[in-house]
C-alpha cells in the first residue's frame, strides 16, 4: 500500500505580472510545490491564495557576475562565506546566481573553485565565473598585478578542470598571447568566453567573437572607451547580435545616459545588468577585502585602498532593476528580462527559470508598483522573503 502527498498550492493574485509576452495586469500567478503551474476554476482545498493588488510580480533576478556581499566574498574560498554571499542576494531577489572569483593565484583559484563546485553540485549556484587572471595589466581595475598571467592552454584547462564541470564563463583579454586559442577552448568545452579588462582593438575584439566569444564583461568599464576613429572593443562587442553585453547600472559605474544608449542598441535579448558586487553589498561603508586587495567603500562606492581604481559595486538587482525603471525609464518588461531572462540563457539554466511559465522553477519577485521595493522573494516555491 502506497500513499502519496498533493503538493503545496499557493496562488498570487492581483498584482501585474510580467510573463514573456508582456504585462498581465491584475494577473494570477499559480505554484505547485517548487514550480510554477497552470491555474484552476476552482482551487483545491488547502490552497493558499495572497492578494498581491498594488504589487509586480516578476520572475527571479539572476546575477551572472557577483562576487560578494554580506560582509562575505567567494573569492575567500569558504562554503560559509560562500552561503552568506547568497542569502544575502536572495533577500534582495536574486534567485540564480553564478560565483565570481578575482585574480589570483592559479593554486588559490583551483581551491576557490574546488569549494564553490560542491555549491553547484548542490544547487545553491549556477555555477562558477573566473574574472581573471587572463586580463590585460592596462586594464587590470581592481585586480593584482602581481597575479595577471597569460591565457596558456594549460593554465586555462586547470581551472576548468578545478571546477569539475560547473565553470560557465571566463572573463579573459584575447590581446594576449594565446587568447584567441583560449576563447576557442572555452568554446569547444561549453564555457561562455566573456571579453573583458582588454585593450583589444576593434579589429581584434571582432576575431574573439568569430572565435566564440559571446559576452562583454561590464562593457565600458575596464576597456578603452568608444573612439570615433578607433572604436576599440566597446563598438564589436555592441553591435554584434551574437554578443550579450553586461551593464552595472549602479549610477557609479556608467552614466545614465550610458546604460540607456547600451539598451537602445543592443536591446533587453542582449543586456544582461549585473551587480559586480563585492563584499559590501548588503552593508555599509568600511574597509573590505577583495580577494588579495583591500577596498575602501564611500558613500556606497568601492575603490581600491592603494590607488582608487574602482573596485566593483556594492549594488543588489532589486537596486538595479529600480533605477533602470525611475532612472532610465525603461520600460518593466525590458528590465526584467534584462535582470532574468537573458542572464539565464547565458548561465544556461533558461529551461528550468528567468520567465514565469508553467513547469519552471517558482522563482519570483514581489515588487511595489510605484517605487519597486521588494515586498517577497520566492525561490523554488519557498518564500525568502513573505509578501
């Protein structure tokens, strides 16, 4: 004799919902266990069902760079610190993240990457980003000089092989000796290639793309700026349809007008708006590690203790998907594909969340209608933050 057990059914109802073919004002939203199903006429006994009036309900924001938060970092190669970085995204509706790591040593990255691996393996990330050490020393930002190295074929396959499969995306300069081969070795093995932190020409940036580059690393930030008659990487990565491109649209980073001219000509399909963030993300001014560096946060924004080089961001989405709203004007839909279903597709996790449709992961955001507050954070049919 067998019995089974009727999953948990909770219903939103009220609220606009963003779905993948627009705005569904006064929608309904249905949850069955950990994903999202298809309503009913009449509800089954023990369905709980929440008037979200007033409200936005969007799909969960999924970050494909971020390195910390929380007071915590990924770079510290701690499951711990590693666990506080993503509770603390998920307060803020981050559902899905991939960890980033920051130059370093090649054994240090590999220990990194050997703990963050069993995070994956877990489910609590998508998988691993490695923003460095293959990046140029002109446009290094906030990573150590001392720890750059060449993107060598053997150098590049320890650290995937260091992360046992869960490795999706290096960040890599393909001006260096043997970038090119490396893209195409990421390419070969499944791992999105990400041009940045490169003095790459135009002409050149163009070839990483042929050669299976498909995401621009924080565009304009840590490459040389778009020049009329040397239009240098920030022209090839935005003008190509194959390219997603990254924005950290912290107001610190990129100038409004910036984040609004990259939406126009590249579109929510290939806008993918990140947070960068490092360990005071979720806190407040102070000193903060970097991975080997140190970082002096001021008035919410991050600079290197020794020379000022901006030093990633102290931004969460839920910040970010506001002021692309209220600051840019953006319309929702736009941002919220920009925040979910575009990260996901390059994280490659699109069959299972970053839209809310029936069979994928209930991964949502409850948001207020006029300022875009986060009011509920739902992950997998679980409430992280209750509306």
């Amino acid at each position: 004799m067998s019995s089974t057990t009727t999953p948990r059914r909770t219903v939103l109802t009220g609220a606009g919902v963003v779905r993948p073919e627009g705005v569904v004002p006064g929608g309904r939203v249905t949850v069955e266990g950990t994903r999202f199903a298809a309503g009913a006429r009449d509800e089954p006994d023990g369905t709980e069902v929440l008037d979200l009036a007033g409200h936005w309900i969007v799909p969960g924001f999924v970050d494909q760079h971020v390195h910390g938060g929380g007071g915590a970092s990924f770079s510290a190669g701690d499951a711990d610190e590693a666990l506080r970085v993503i509770r603390t995204h998920r307060a803020h509706g981050t559902t899905t993240m991939a960890a980033s790591t920051v130059t370093g040593a090649l054994d240090d990255l590999a220990a990194q990457a050997g703990v963050l691996s069993e995070l994956v393996e877990q489910g609590d990330l998508a998988g691993l980003h490695f923003e460095g050490p293959f990046i140029s020393p002109a446009r290094r930002g906030a990573h150590d000089p001392a720890l750059l190295r060449e993107p060598g074929t053997a150098a590049v396959r320890r650290l995937l092989d260091a992360a046992r499969g869960t490795a999706v995306m290096v960040t890599l300069a393909p001006e260096l000796p043997g970038g090119l081969d490396a893209v195409r070795l990421l390419r070969d093995h499944g791992v999105t290639a990400a041009v940045g932190h490169t003095d790459a020409s135009y002409e050149l940036t163009r070839q990483a793309v042929d050669a299976g580059a498909t995401v621009a690393s924080h565009l304009f930030n840590a490459m040389p700026a778009l020049g009329h008659r040397a239009p240098g990487p920030v022209a090839a990565l935005l003008e190509d349809e194959r390219v997603v491109v990254e924005l950290v649209g912290d107001g610190a980073h990129l100038h409004p007008s910036v984040v609004s001219v990259a939406f126009r000509s590249a579109g929510p399909e290939r806008v993918a708006l990140i947070t960068d963030a490092m360990g005071a993300a979720g806190m407040g001014d102070g000193r903060y590690p970097l991975g080997p560096l140190e970082v002096d946060v001021v008035d919410g924004v991050a600079r290197l203790t020794e020379g000022g080089a901006i030093a990633g961001s102290t931004l969460t989405l839920d910040m970010a998907f506001r002021r692309a709203v209220t600051v840019n004007g953006l319309p929702v839909p736009d941002v919220s594909r920009a925040l979910s279903g575009t990260p996901a597709r390059v994280l490659g996790v699109a069959d299972r969340t970053g839209s809310i449709e029936e069979g994928k992961d209930a991964d949502l955001v409850v948001l207020t209608e006029e300022t875009f507050e986060v009011a509920g954070v739902m992950r997998r049919g679980e409430w992280v933050v209750r509306p």
